[in-house]
C-alpha cells in the first residue's frame, strides 16, 4: 500500500469515527432476509431490508464496526443480532459484512431481526461517487504533494492540499456538518498508521481478523493546519427555477467546501 | 510639503506596480483556465467556456485589481517618521464564481458556466438556452442546466433540441483554480517599490 493511500484511510478513519460520530444512527428491528443465490453449505446468508432512507449500506455508508474510535478490535456493541422469539444471538454464531449489512451464519442458527448502528453521512473518495450515495454526503479529495526538506537536518515536510466536500439535504444540515467537520479537523492531528496487514474490514466487509494498529515509522502523525470552510453554490444551480422536477437538482444545492493542508514530518 | 510629494510619489509607483502585478496573476489563472478547463469542452457545444474567454480574463483583471488594496500609515517619532505600508492581496470577485449564496444579477452566463465549472457539479446535465426554449429560462440569465433526466422527459412537450449531456457534468471541479502563493505577491510588490523609490 502506498504513502498516499495509507494518508488517505487514516484521514478516511479519523473524519468517520472521531469528527462524524454524531451522525452515526440506530436502525432498530431490522428484518434479516435469507439469501439464498449467495449462501452455500455451511455459510447462510442473511440480508437485512432497512427501510430508512438513505439506505444504510449505500455506498460510502454501512454498519458501525467498532464501539469508539481509537478502538482496534470489532465491535460489542453496536450491532445486536436476535431470533424469532427475540433472544439476542451470541456474536460467536455468526459473522457481520458491515458494507452490505449482511449476518452469515454457519446454519446452526437462525436470525430474524438485527439492531444496528449506521453512518447516516456516506463518506467516498471519489467526485463521481456522490451521485449514487445519495445526500448527505461527503468526499475526500486530497491533491498533490511536493517532498520539502528541512531548514536544517536531512528530513522531509510532505505537504498535501486536501479538500472536503459537502452536499447535504438542506442548509441546516450544510451547516451543522461543516461546522463539524470544521472543528473537527482544524489545528488537529491524525494518526498516521501504516496498515500494515491491511484496513479493519477485509474485502468481504467483515472484521480483518489480521489488522494490527501500527504508526508508519520514523514520521510524524498527520497534522492539518490553514483550515477555511465555505458555502458553494455553482451559479448555474442558483438559476434553475424551483419546481418538482427541479429536486433532482437538490443533491447540488446545499454544498460547502473545506479546504486544509495536511502534512507530517518525515526523517530520511 | 515634500513630504507630501513623497506620498504621492510612492502612491502612482505603487499603482503602476499593482497595474502590472495584476497582469502577472491574471496571466497565470488564464493559464489554468487554458490549461484544466478548454480540454475538456465540447467542440461543438455552443456555450463552451472557450467562448467567454475574453470575458473571464477581463472579468479577472477588474476584479482582480479591487481586490489589491494597500494600507499606509505613517510610524515613528517626532523626529523620524516613516510610511507603513500593507497590502493585501485577493483575486476574482468570490460570489460570482459560486462562493457564498447569493447569486449576483451581474452575473453573466459565461460567468456563470465558469463558476459552475470551477466549482464542480455531480449528476448529469443538459444545457437549455432561452432562444432554443422560447422563452425566459432561469431566474436571471438566458441559460439553464436542467437534470438530464427531465431535459429529456420535458423537451418532446416544449419542442426542445435533443442534446448531449453536458460535457462538464459530473465534473470534480477545480478547487485549487484560484490558489495563488500570495505570498510571493506581496514579496515582488514590495521589492519592486523599493527599487522605484531608489531610482
């Protein structure tokens, strides 16, 4: 893995578990569905139907995977799997795919309804990705850098100009998240883990039983600093006349932009 | 007296200055506009960005040119006193490239098409313009977008032109467009006011 792509699921990390936390929501009751084109002997697949909208495993979204950021091991508590009759199952009988909101099960037994807690606010990397995660969401873009030594001693300052992006559903949730995120990462510091034996969730989106947390080595952690926040409106959206049809046009509507430097000292 | 006459000397070298320093800024903005916005237009859209060219630069320098103003104040004793000076840098007039959400009736389209691009848009576009509609189109201008999923939906029932799909949609904007090292600005500024005053 890459510098800049372990820089990015640090920042990724730290937004979603330290600075959205409040926008983190419980969908109670969820009826589990079986699936059966996906199960195979000894792997039962269950679907949960949310009904909440945006839909809680939409892309840059999914179920809570750990209790509390700064926690390294899977969640206790944040998704509660229970039976027909109601009975909580025990976490040891079944396995949880937080990007699909899935519950697999070896077959011995047989869940009927899931609690869970969810991202309300899709965070994605990708510009082209907003459409399809629907409002409220939020984009990572980090940019270029330029290695700059020290004044004096033989390290590196690695600069990078990043930005977020905000498209929400009204002007009060535009604000509320901007001001969050604002705070959130003005003058703060993030840490700068190595990934080593990859991210939390493995490419089925269940707990990586593997991941370590680990601080690439010899470099300081990420640091933001010259933080600005503002309204967007692109003109053109401001000139559209409002009708139904025009709703469509609302995913641009409410928009704010954060820009921020962030950067970590590295020795040669 | 000649203290006055100093002032004003220093003011017209400043002007001057400023005059070519906005030439300097605007010149490497239209060089990102050259570069990271024309490549990408259509051809033959008929409101690409190509076509406001003359405007956006002419647009950048006016406001460009506002946005420098400079600060004086005299400091020192009853003895020695000297002028202070601060300048303080600012390019384009923010509000019309869709900062902030008041949308300027001075704004025009070629103003508004490159604001828009600047800023990004997500979904899919089609563009509409007040001849091809028949009518006044939008709050202000002679230009829309419009969902292309509802240009389509509309356009068999008000006789509207089939079109392609914006170019510019779903476009990640050009957040950096307007990042200049002001720094380096103000640093020139200063260094070629002191070598006017000596001469």
């Amino acid at each position: 893995m890459k510098k800049f792509r372990k820089n990015d699921l640090s920042l990724h990390h730290y937004l979603r578990y330290n600075v959205l936390h409040e926008y983190i929501e419980t969908d109670i009751s969820v009826p589990l569905v079986y699936m059966p084109d996906i199960s195979t002997t000894g792997s039962v697949v269950y679907e949960a139907q949310s009904t909440r909208y945006p839909s809680p495993v939409s892309l840059g979204r999914g179920w809570a995977y750990i209790d509390q950021y700064g926690d390294v091991t899977e969640q206790q508590n944040r998704v509660t799997v229970y039976d027909s009759v109601g009975s909580a199952i025990s976490g040891t009988e079944y396995m949880i795919d937080y990007v699909d909101g899935r519950v697999i099960t070896s077959g011995s037994v047989t869940p009927a309804t899931v609690t869970c807690d969810y991202f309300y606010v899709s965070l994605v990397n990708e510009w082209q990705d907003v459409e399809a995660a629907d409002v409220a969401v939020v984009v990572i873009d980090l940019n270029e850098f330029e290695k700059v030594p020290f004044q004096l001693g033989g390290g590196k300052r690695v600069p990078r100009k990043g930005y977020l992006h905000i498209f929400a559903t009204n002007q009060a949730e535009r604000d509320d998240l901007m001001e969050l995120l604002y705070d959130g990462i003005n003058e703060k510091c993030v840490p700068n883990q190595n990934w080593t034996r990859g991210s939390m969730l493995d490419w089925n989106g269940t707990w990586n039983d593997d991941y370590i947390y680990e601080l690439i080595q010899y470099e300081s952690s990420l640091h933001i600093e010259n933080v600005r926040a503002r309204h967007v409106t692109p003109p053109f959206i401001n000139g559209i006349p409002r009708t139904d049809h025009t709703m469509l046009s609302d995913l641009n509507r409410y928009r704010a932009r954060i820009d921020f430097e962030i950067f970590y000292w590295k020795e040669n | 007296m000649g203290h006055k006459l100093d002032r004003l000397r220093t003011s017209i070298l400043l002007s001057r200055i400023i005059d070519n320093e906005v030439g300097i800024i605007v010149d490497d903005l239209m060089e990102k506009f050259d570069k990271e916005i024309i490549p990408f237009e259509d051809p033959e859209d008929p409101a690409r960005p190509s076509l406001f060219r003359d405007e956006f630069r002419r647009f950048l320098e006016r406001t460009t040119k506002d946005n420098i103003t400079i600060k004086s104040s005299e400091v020192g004793s009853k003895t020695r006193r000297e002028v202070s000076l601060e300048v303080i840098v600012g390019v384009g007039d923010e509000s019309k490239m869709g900062f902030g959400e008041q949308l300027d009736e001075e704004t025009t389209d070629g103003l508004k098409i490159i604001g828009t691009i600047i800023q990004g848009i997500s979904g899919e576009w089609k563009m509409l313009s007040a001849e091809e509609a028949g009518e006044q189109v939008g709050r202000f201008g002679k230009l829309v977008i419009i969902p292309a999923i509802q240009y389509d939906k509309e356009a068999p029932k008000k006789g509207w032109p089939p079109k392609p799909i914006w170019k510019f949609s779903n476009f990640p904007g050009i957040p950096d467009f307007f990042d200049i090292d002001f720094s380096v600005v103000v640093d020139r500024i200063t260094k070629n006011l002191a070598e006017a005053l000596k001469k």
